[in-house]
C-alpha cells in the first residue's frame, strides 16, 4: 500500500519545487545547452528538490500534471503563479498531460527528461516521441491526444 505524500513524509507545499525548479532548468538547457554553467547549476538544484519530492515510503513516486493551465501535483491543484502557469503551456505544448517520476528515477533520467526538451523541437508530437522513447521505464508520460 503506497502512503499519501504528506504521510509519506512529504509536505504538498514542499513538494510544488520541484516544478519549479524543473521548468527552470528546461528553459536554460533551451537558451544555454545542456553543458552550460547555468544549466548545470539548475541540474543540481532540480535534482535535489526532485530526490526531496519522491515519497519516503511507498511506491508511488511524483506525478505532474496539466489541466488547463494548472499544475496538479498527485492530483492536486498547486498556487497558479506565472511560473506554474509557464511550465503547464510548456507541458501541453509538448502534448503532455501528465509525467510520472517513478521512486528509483535516477540523475541520468532527469538529464535525458530535459535532453528530450531542448532537442525535441517546437512540434508537440516531435517532442512527445522523443521523450517517450527515450524515457520509458523510469519516467512514464500520459499524452494529451
């Protein structure tokens, strides 16, 4: 039986980095390139917010979603700020509803999740397949269409 997050030791407040912190760091792999100084130091950053948001217990693991122009984090709703608002277009551009991190989701797949991004294109189903192909297993998508 997997524990909800907040029992699992995790606050849902605390949880809502994550995202932030991830759409930070697609956003300079984008400008900057995977290999640049301000993208690594955002790797780092992202890395330990995402070990931080995995549930203690359980096998559940992190699932972002989009509804709209919302962030659902486990199913519920985060505060709408621009930065959520940004990384919700930014998912469903990419044609993604959803992205579930499993609990053993390892550094090399955050990179590869945000390779994915910076060299996905601009067409949704580009970047949808790019992801899913290089991501199955560990990080699991759910797509818009």
């Amino acid at each position: 039986m997997s524990l909800p997050s907040q029992e699992a030791g995790r606050a849902p407040e605390r949880r809502g980095g994550v995202c932030s912190q991830l759409n930070i760091l697609i956003k300079y792999s984008r400008m900057y390139g995977f290999d640049h100084k301000r993208t690594e130091s955002a790797f780092e950053t992202t890395w330990k917010e995402l070990q931080a948001s995995l549930p203690v217990a359980g096998t559940g693991g992190l699932l972002l979603g989009v509804n709209g122009n919302r962030i659902l984090l486990d199913g519920l709703p985060l505060d709408t700020g621009q930065a959520e608002r940004s990384f919700a277009q930014l998912l469903s551009a990419a044609g993604l509803a959803s992205i579930h991190f499993a609990p053993n989701v390892s550094d090399e797949d955050l990179a590869r999740l945000v390779r994915a991004f910076a060299l996905g294109g601009s067409k949704a189903q580009d970047l949808s397949k790019q992801m899913k192909e290089s991501l199955a297993g560990v990080i699991e998508f759910a797509s818009t269409k």
